[in-house]
C-alpha cells in the first residue's frame, strides 16, 4: 500500500440476500484527504460507511484502514476513527457535558478534552443543560465535538450540517479544514453540492453499488459544465453558440464586435443536471 494511502477499498460487495447493495467497489482515500461521497437513495455509499465502521461486515473483496484489515485486526482500527451519523443517539436526560463526559471515559479522555470540544463546535453555554431542550443544530454539533473527543485520525461523517444554521455550518467547516491540515482523514455523505465544492478535496459519486465519477469538485465542474453562450441579438433573435466549436466561437465574437449582441448568458455549472446524467437519477 502506498503510504499516502489511510483507507484502500478493493473489490468490495456487500449482498443483502441476492441484493448487491455495494457491488465492487474499489476506491483509495488518501491520508490528510477530505473526501465527499455522494448517490443518490439505495447507492450503497451507506453501506459503504457500515462497513467502514464496523457495523457490516464486507461480503467480499477487502477494505484496509492504516495498513490494518478491517476484518481481521478491527480491535486496532476501532479507536483510529470518530463517527458522525444522520441520525443522533444522545442520552437525552444527560447535560451536553455529561453525555461528552461518558463517551470521553470510553476512550480515557481526560475532562479537560471535554471542555476544549464544547468551545470548539460552540456549545459552551448550552454545556450544562440537559440535551432534551437543545435544538436539532445544537444535537448535530455535540454528535461531531463526540467524534472529536478522542482526535482521532480518521473521522467518518453522515450529512454532517443538516439542521445547521449558517454560522454554526461554516464552524464545522473549519473544525474538518483544521483536521485535515493536521493530517485526518475525513469521508463524508451530503447532499449539499455547495458544501462539497467549498470543502472537499475529491468527490467520488456511487450509483448501484458503483463508483460512477471520481475527482476533485473543480475537474467535475469542469468536465460537466456546457461551455455555451445563450444570446438575444439586437433584432430580438435567439443563439445558442458552443464554445468549443471554432466557428461558433467566430461567430459570436463576430456578433459582440458588431454590437448586435443585445444580452449574453453562459451556462453556469448544474451539479444537479450532471448528477443526473452520471446516475440517471435527481440529486436530493
């Protein structure tokens, strides 16, 4: 394995009765690297996380974490990796501390840790109520400043903004940014095409238990974007002019030349539209 390699997936599936929910999959996740993997509902990037977690065991193929078997060596992996999931799981009668405070004996963190994460993801004043009264964003938080307490190398998180304001969105932001300069590796699942243009270093798109496209978001935009020219000339007439055909491209610089060119528009990236072409399905 290389050594800028942290997780190496080779040949993975993962059969629910005759079901291939992961079928094949072969991926590499660089060390330092923060990676977003998408589908669309049933496209295994789920499954996928399972496995990673421990939570499903690989029905073939091999899935290797820090040179580690996930199978094999899984009592050494489980403490290199924190877990974000969609859907919380917080002892709703304990305060945020508390709930921090039972997690953090688990790894034998000292308490001191718990305050530092607290003021991280920006719960300090809400640290001492009980978790029942706290809001969906303020239970999304205190799930990542859970998967911080140990710093783990590895962090896996599922739609980790949802429920997110704004501001408390771009404070997980730069919390993974900050991981990641040093040195974590990060996966994470979200439907936010914004959110993955702004933060992720490479994209890999799963559908049908697949990998379909994978790149960094910029070689995706670009490699999906129609480079065409909408224009209504002077006479109210309507062009369309490819960018990448010559004599288009003559035509059009002929026309704003002239000044009969009226009103011009590019078309804009529409990760929607190229997800849709790469899937066959909508992105929601």
């Amino acid at each position: 394995m290389s050594a800028d390699v942290m997780i190496r997936i080779a040949g993975l599936r993962v059969l629910y009765g005759s079901f291939a929910a992961v079928d094949g999959l072969n991926l590499d996740i660089r060390r330092g690297e923060l990676f977003g993997l998408l589908g669309p509902n049933g496209a295994g990037k789920s499954t996928t996380i399972r496995v990673l977690i421990g939570q499903r065991r690989p029905t073939s193929g091999t899935v290797t974490i820090a040179e580690r078997d996930i199978v094999r060596e899984w009592s050494a992996i489980k403490p290199l990796f924190g877990y974000v999931p969609d859907r919380e799981n917080h002892f709703e009668e304990f305060t945020g501390r508390r709930n921090l405070e039972f997690f953090g004996q688990l790894y034998g963190v000292p308490r001191l840790r718990v305050a530092d994460v607290l003021k991280m993801v920006e719960l300090e004043e809400a640290a001492d109520l009980p978790v029942r009264g706290y809001s969906l964003g303020m239970r999304k938080k205190l799930l990542l400043a859970r998967a911080l307490l140990h710093e783990p190398p590895i962090l896996y998180l599922d739609e980790p903004t949802a429920n997110l304001d704004i501001h408390s969105a771009e404070v997980v932001h730069r919390i993974l940014r900050q991981r990641v300069q040093l040195g974590a590796t990060i996966i994470l699942t979200t439907h936010d095409m914004d959110e993955v243009e702004k933060i992720c270093d490479r994209v890999g798109i799963m559908c049908r238990g697949r990998l379909v496209a994978l790149d960094s978001p910029l070689a995706l935009k670009q490699q999906h974007t129609e480079r065409k020219v909408d224009v209504i000339d002077t006479r109210g007439q309507r062009w369309v002019y490819d960018l990448d055909n010559p004599t288009d491209r003559a035509q059009l610089g002929a026309l704003v030349a002239t000044g009969q060119a009226a009103s011009l528009r590019t078309r804009e990236f529409d990760f929607h539209a190229a997800f849709l072409k790469l899937t066959g399905q909508a992105f929601h």
